[in-house]
C-alpha cells in the first residue's frame, strides 16, 4: 500500500512550501516533493526564489552596494577606507551561507508543521478512486504515494534566445549570474527587465563595464513612465550602458568570450564583445517532468498549467499556483495563491487581490509600485490627480545621503480613491507596503495625508506625495 496523504505538493519554492504549511496548519497530513540539490546533492528546498532567485540576487546586491559604498561614498561621511579590496570568493560564500539559511529554515518549519518532505521528482502516475498517484525519483527508494488533492507548484526556468543555450560560463541565465568567480571586464547583459537590471547592478558596482540591450523602445514598459523615466536616468548615471529598441542577431561563444550582434534602434548593424552574456528575457513555465498528460492535466497555449481564477486546473481536486500559473512571477503572488488554495481545500474562502501585489526592483535606488500607472489611467479614460514629492526634500534622505528619486500618488479625481502608489528611491521596497495597506482598505490619499508619520522617515516622503495630490505638499 502506497503511503496516503491528503494533499500532495510537487515542488517546494515559496508557492509549494507555503501551500504545504498552510495546508498542515489546517489539520490535513501534507507532503511536499521538491528536486532541488545543493552542491553536496542534498535538500534544497525553497525553489528558485531562495536557491538561483530573490534571496541569493538579494545577497549580492547587499554586498556589492557596500562595496560601492565604501569605495565611493564613505570619504562624505568622513570615513576613509585605505587600502580597499574586493574579495569576490567571500562574498559568494556569504551569499551561499544566506542560501543555506533559507534551506534549513524550510526544512525546520516542514517538522514544526509535520510536513512530510520527500527529495525528489514528483510525477503523475495515475489518477485512481482515493485520488491521484504520484512517482517518487529522488534520494529515497523510488516509490508511489498517493494524494486525495494535488497542488502543483513547479515554478519556472530562464528563457533561452534560440541559438544561444546557456552554457552558464559564458552564456549565462540568473543560476551564472550570480555564481561568477571572476568579475568579468565587459558584462553584457540582454533584456532590461527586473533580473537584467538586478544583475547588472550588482556586476557594475563590483566593476564590470555593463551594457544592456533592450529589444523594446522604452525602458520598463511595466512602470509608470515618470517612474521609468526617472530610474532610467538614475542608472545610466551611474554607468549601466543601456540600449533600447535593438534586435539581437546571431550570438557566438568564441576565445574572447562572446560575440553579439544586433542591430540599433537607428537600424545600424553593431558587433559588441563581451567576457561574459547574461540572458534575462523572461521565464517560462516548468512542467517538465511531471508527466502531465498521463492524467490530462491541461496546459494553455503557453504551457503554463491553465487555472481559473482560484487556481483550479481542468482536473478535480488538482490545483496548480506561482510561476507554473498566469499572472506575475513574484515569490509573494506564488505565497498568496498557496494560501488560498490551502484554504479553498479546507472549504474556507481564500482570496488573492492581484489588483494590489506589489512589484519591486532592487536596484540601488530602489523601484517599487502597486495600481495602476497612470498611462494606464489615461488610457482607459479614467479622470485621476497625480501628486509626486521628491526625497530630495525629505530630511531622512539627506541625512541617508540618497535623495535621488521621488513618491507618486494616484487618486480617484472625484472620490480621491487611491489607485496607485509608484516609488523611486531609498528602500521603496519598504515603503510601498503603506501603500498596498491602504489600497486594500480602499484609503483616500486624504487618509494617507492625515496619518501622523514618524520624523525624520523616508514614509514622510509618502505623506507628502499624499498631500500634493490635493496641492498641499508642506516640504516641498
Ligand atoms: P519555484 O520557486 O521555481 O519553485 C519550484 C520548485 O519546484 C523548485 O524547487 C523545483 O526544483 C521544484 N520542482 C519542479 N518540478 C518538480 C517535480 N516534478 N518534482 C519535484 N520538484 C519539482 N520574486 C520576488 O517576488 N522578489 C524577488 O526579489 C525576486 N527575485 C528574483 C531574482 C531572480 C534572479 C529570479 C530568477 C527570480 C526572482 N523572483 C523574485 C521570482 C521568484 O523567484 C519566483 O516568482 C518564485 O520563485 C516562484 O515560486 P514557485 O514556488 O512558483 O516556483
Ligand atoms: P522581465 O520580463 O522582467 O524582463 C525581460 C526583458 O527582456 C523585457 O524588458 C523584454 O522586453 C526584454 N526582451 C525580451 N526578449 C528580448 C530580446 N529578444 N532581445 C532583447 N530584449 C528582450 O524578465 P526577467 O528579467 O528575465 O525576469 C523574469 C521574472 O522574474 C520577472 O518578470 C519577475 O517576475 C521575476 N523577478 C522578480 C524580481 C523582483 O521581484 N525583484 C527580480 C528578478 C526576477
């Protein structure tokens, strides 16, 4: 007799193993399948957020502002550093002792909620009358459990550009990218999305020359264009060389290192060399593997596995949540739908308010938004009121000494509805949580107005972009 649980989840990223706890939280018996291998061949559990995603790209980019810090901030302050070296192999494995944290929180936390983990691939063996029968590849024994509901969590992978795999020595997706030995002399970088220009960032404080190609002609399409348009000179600033409008030609790995070439947004045909390439251009769903078609669980045109809204596949009692889904590929998103999910099972009402997830990039400053922009506003016709305060202005962020950047408000013209909350600056990743608060309470800019907020503070910066939407920003 195969080993019986109520609920199953394939994959342990933060979708599968926040569902899986939940679930137990619950009263259900729970196990969770997860593959990932550390170096030594071990569990890994975490997926490719604490693995090859937020928590080692986080790591680095902790690591490398300080160096940047201390190499060209530091003197203001009065603090002279003599004498200052990079030692990449120390940062690398701090990076990896954070990784390991993460790992063995995960595994804790399974005991704690009597989780049952198994090391391995999951796939569908069959559906039967208790439910479906999973295959089991891993450390153990390979065996069949079987669950009464699966949820399917196996998040995503690096698109490739066709005709340049990744080698990840020189042709590298986000696993390379943050496990250079060396920093390379010329960094190129295609795709300036939220992982190109992480990384980029990361590569060029430690001082890799960095060029970034971008196939669209504006910069983060997804942000609002005051926002955009502001990082966008914030970067280029600091010396991230970026391209847009370009399509990428033929790529060759050659003795140099790699060759691109691609034509400009003047349509010049260019040739650029680089040490090393990152390809961030995107992810797509992972299902390899899990033996999807025994059973006829359906995947869309894309292959993502299709959902509703609730995350219900075309399978009863089979759920899918996170990257493998539509919808943002955010590490919070993936935890919200496995929640949800977890407490649909239980006959409960969990909810996910895709209208209030916030997107952050981690760049230095930092970019962060919730709602809509307000080139969405215009375009669909909507009247609104935009009130923008700039740090330069906040007291906090003088003495911080990072006053780039500024806060935007958007509010309902008539009912003064917040409708979205847009940030570049220092630790906006912090300060939009204020902003997706009110949102989900339905607050008015007004309210954030009112609210008393702590001085000196960054979220002073938040209050006052509250107040100009009504033309009454005190500071400023
Ligand atoms: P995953 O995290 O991909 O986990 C899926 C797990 O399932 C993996 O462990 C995989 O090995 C396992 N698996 C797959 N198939 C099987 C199988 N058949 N059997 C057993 N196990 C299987 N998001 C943020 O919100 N904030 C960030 O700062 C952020 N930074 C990122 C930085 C980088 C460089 C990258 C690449 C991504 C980043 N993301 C970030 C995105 C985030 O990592 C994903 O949205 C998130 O990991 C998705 O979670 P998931 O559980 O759906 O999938
Ligand atoms: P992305 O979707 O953020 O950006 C990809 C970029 O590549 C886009 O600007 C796109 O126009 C461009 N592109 C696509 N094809 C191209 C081509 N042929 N030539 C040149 N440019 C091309 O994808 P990215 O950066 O790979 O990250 C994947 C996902 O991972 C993100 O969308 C996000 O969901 C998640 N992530 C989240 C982070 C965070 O929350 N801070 C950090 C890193 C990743």
């Amino acid at each position: 007799m195969s080993k019986q649980f109520d609920v199953i989840v394939i994959g342990g990223g933060p979708g599968g193993y926040i569902a899986a706890i939940r679930a137990a939280q619950l009263g259900f018996s729970v196990a969770c399948i997860d593959e990932w291998k550390n170096e030594k061949g071990g569990a890994a559990p975490g997926g490719t957020c604490t693995n090859v995603g937020c928590i080692p790209s986080k790591a680095l980019l902790q690591s490398s502002e300080h160096f940047e810090h201390a190499g060209h901030s530091f003197a203001e302050h009065g603090i002279n550093v003599q004498g200052l070296k990079l030692d990449l192999a120390q940062m690398l494995k701090r990076k990896d002792t954070v990784v390991k944290q993460n790992n063995d929180g995960i595994l804790y936390l399974f005991k704690k909620n009597k989780v049952t983990f198994f090391h391995g691939r999951g796939s569908f063996f069959a559906a039967v009358e208790s439910g479906y029968q999973i295959n089991i590849i891993g450390s153990d024994a390979e065996q069949i459990v079987t669950g009464k509901r699966i949820i399917v969590a196996t998040g995503s992978n690096a698109r490739a550009l066709p005709g340049a795999e990744f080698d990840e020595e020189f042709i590298l997706s986000n696993i390379g990218a943050l496990a250079l030995k060396s920093v390379p002399k010329k960094l190129g970088v295609i795709g300036a999305g939220v992982i190109g220009l992480e990384m980029g960032s990361v590569w060029r404080r430690l001082g890799s020359d960095v060029t970034v190609l971008e196939a669209l002609p504006s910069f983060l399409g997804a942000v609002d264009d005051q926002i955009a348009k502001e990082a966008h000179k914030l970067m280029s600033k600091q010396g991230l060389s970026i391209s847009l409008g370009v399509k990428i030609g033929t790529i060759a790995v050659n003795k140099n290192g790699v060759a691109v070439n691609y034509t400009d947004a003047s349509g010049v045909d260019k040739k650029i060399e680089f040490d090393r390439l990152i390809i961030s251009i995107g992810r797509v769903p992972n299902t390899t593997g899990l033996n999807a078609e025994v059973v006829g669980l359906n995947l869309d045109e894309r292959g993502f596995v299709a959902v509703d809204e609730e995350c219900r596949t075309n399978l009863p009692n089979v759920w899918a949540v996170g990257d493998v889904v539509r919808g943002p590929m955010l590490a919070h998103k993936a935890e919200e739908e496995g929640v949800a999910v977890a407490e649909r099972i239980a006959g409960q009402h969990g909810h996910v308010n895709f209208n209030t997830i916030p997107w952050v990039i981690y760049t230095s400053p930092e970019i962060a938004w919730v709602g809509r922009t307000e080139q969405h506003l215009k375009a669909d016709g909507v009247a609104y009121k935009a009130g923008t305060f700039p740090f330069m202005a906040n007291g906090r962020a003088r003495a911080l000494g990072d006053t780039s950047g500024m806060v935007k408000f958007l509010a309902d013209a008539k009912t003064d509805e917040i409708l979205g909350v847009h940030m570049v600056g220092p630790m906006a990743s912090e300060l939009i949580s204020e902003a997706v608060v009110a949102m989900e309470f339905k607050a008015s800019a007004e309210d954030i107005a009112r609210i008393c907020h702590a001085h000196p503070s960054l979220s002073e910066a938040t209050k006052e972009a509250a107040l100009a939407v009504d033309k009454r920003a005190l500071n400023f």
